[in-house]
C-alpha cells in the first residue's frame, strides 16, 4: 500500500474521475492536468517546496530541479537551446538576450504567428505586448502588458492577497470530481507530504496516512494559508534585504562621490592659487620692465641734450672763425695795395 500510493504509479486515473491525468516533473506522482502548473509541469506540493530562479535568458523564474549553472542559471528550453545554438541575441521585440535562432526569441515568435505583430507594452514600453483577446486583459486589469510585466504584475497582486482567479477557472482546473476523488486527492497530497519525510517508523501508520488522509480539509487549508504566509514573509524580508543593500551601495556611491568632489575642489583651489601667484609674478615682472624702460629713456634724453649743446658750441666756433678769416685776408688784401 506504501509503495503504490507513494509512486503515484496505479490508481489515480480510476479515483480523478476518468480526467486526464499526468506525472509530476519532479516528484513523478500523479495528479490531474490542471492541478499541474507551468512548462515543468509541477504539483502544488513542489511548488511550494522547489526554490525558485530567474532564467539568465528569457528572463523567466523557473523552479530548480536538480543542479544548475549557479553564475548564468537557465531553464529547460534555453538550456537546450544554449547547448544546441551557442550564445544568444538580443530578442527584437522583448529585447531579452534569448533570441537563439533568428532574431525573436521563441516565445515573442510564438505569439507573433498566433497574434500577429505586438504593439506597446504599458509596463515596460517596449513593442512588446501581444493582443490575446479581451479576456486576457481583464486578468490584468485591462492593462496592455507583454509576458514579463504580466508575469510580475499578476506576482505583485499574489504577494498583496488581491489576486483572486474566476470561477470558471476554479471549476475548469478542479474537473467534474466526485465525493471520492476529492477525498482520493487530499489522502494523495497526505501522503506525498509523508512520503517526502523519509522512511516511516511504523509501517501501519503510514499505510494509514498514505491511503486515507487521516488530516480534514480545515487543518489542511490553515496550513496552506500559514505556508503562503510565510513565504511572502519571507519574500517580504528578502526584498527589505536588496533594498537595504541598494541603499548601503548607493550611500557608498554619494560618500565616494563627496571625496571625488572635495578633492575636485581642492585641486581647483590649488589651480586657482597657482593662477594668481603667477599673474602677481608677470605684474612685478612687468613693472620692472617698464622702470628699466624709463631709465634707458631718461639716459638717452641727457645724452641727446649733450650732443645738442656740443653741435651748437662747434657751430658758433666754426663761424666766428670764418668770420675771423675772412677779416684777415681783407686786411692783406687792404696792406698789398
């Protein structure tokens, strides 16, 4: 009894009411299609057990099974196509670096050949948005926004306790289920939780728990509520962490920013006082040149005052001794005859 409830490997089908019904991708139990959730095809149980990442790539949170690249994490279709294409491009529309093959990354290509060519994101306000229709954006408020900003939109509505889905969804993903298979399902996820305990101490005990679900659905939903409470607790507190650390980055930034100024200043400062010295040097300078000019002129001035008043002397001399000859020779002139 152990062995088959906790493998999930017989019986499901018969107890969900002949739905469809499909294998975990991490625990391998059964459960129905609807109750399994994304592209890895996850239960509720592992969901809220699985640690979560965002993809490197298509800048998607993807649930980690098993090891990943810790320094560039990928999910399971851009980890294929990594390993199949090498390094991707820019995606034209989203512009997310997952563009493998081509120019638009898979999911932009997908939507683009089911919607035609998107237009402006509201969010991100990138060409990006895909029109799917009116009811797709009455889940977002009849806001237009592409996968991301859907994505952390309807994340941001789950973590404030606003998101709240249709009740058309409720019965499309909980089926025409009977008395038995809700009763079939909660002993299911009662022994998915003991079995991921490890081994039982009591062989009956556990066969009790794994085929009846000894824990009612009351119980069942607190400890739901308790688990979704701590989680955004936590989520809560590593948010306060990241913007703490943002802050401490961003103080670090502003102080080291300050000393770059100071010492902009100072240098200035420096600069300036150089500047000053210099001008008061080439004012001395100058000064001196101009009194070295004046004593040059003034020296030239007495010389040419000499030579002025040594010409005049010579030329009076000069005269009176024509003067001078000119009598002589009347007088011989005068004495001859």
């Amino acid at each position: 009894v152990v062995s088959s409830q906790c493998s999930g490997s017989s019986g499901i089908n018969a107890e969900y009411g002949g739905m469809s019904t499909k294998a975990c991708g991490n625990c391998n139990i059964k459960h129905a299609s609807a109750e399994l959730s994304g592209p890895q095809h996850l239960c509720k149980e592992c969901r809220r057990t699985l640690p979560q990442e965002k993809c490197s790539f298509c800048q998607i949170d993807f649930y980690v099974i098993g090891q990943i690249n810790k320094s560039k994490p990928a999910c399971k279709k851009c980890s294929e196509y990594y390993n199949k294409f090498g390094d991707p491009k820019p995606c034209d529309w989203c512009k997310t670096p997952s563009a493998f093959k081509g120019s638009k990354c898979f999911q932009c290509k997908s939507a683009e050949e089911k919607y035609g060519k998107p237009s402006r994101c509201e969010g991100c306000k990138k060409n990006a948005y895909f029109d799917k229709g009116p009811e797709a954006k009455k889940k977002v408020d009849n806001k237009a926004l592409c996968l991301l900003c859907t994505l952390k939109y309807k994340k941001e509505l789950h973590r404030s306790g606003k998101f709240k889905r249709s009740s058309a969804e409720i019965v499309n993903s909980k089926g025409p289920k009977s008395k038995r298979a809700k009763d079939s399902h909660d002993a299911h996820s009662s022994a998915h939780r003991s079995c991921r305990k490890g081994p039982p101490k009591d062989v009956e005990v556990q066969a009790d728990l794994c085929g009846h679900g000894s824990v009612d659905d009351k119980n069942s939903s607190d400890k739901d509520n308790s688990m979704e409470a701590i989680l955004i607790t936590t989520q809560l507190k590593e948010e306060i962490a990241q913007l703490k650390r943002q802050l401490d980055t961003r103080d670090r930034d502003l102080i080291e920013k300050g000393k770059e100024l100071n010492n902009m200043k100072t240098e200035m400062w420096e600069l300036e006082k150089k500047l000053r010295k210099k001008i008061t040097d080439q004012n001395i300078e100058h000064i001196k040149r101009i009194e070295g000019m004046e004593q040059i002129i003034g020296g030239l001035k007495n010389s040419n005052t000499l030579l002025t008043k040594k010409l005049k002397t010579n030329s009076r001399k000069s005269a009176s001794g024509h003067i001078a000859a000119s009598l002589l020779m009347d007088t011989e002139e005068t004495d001859s005859t």
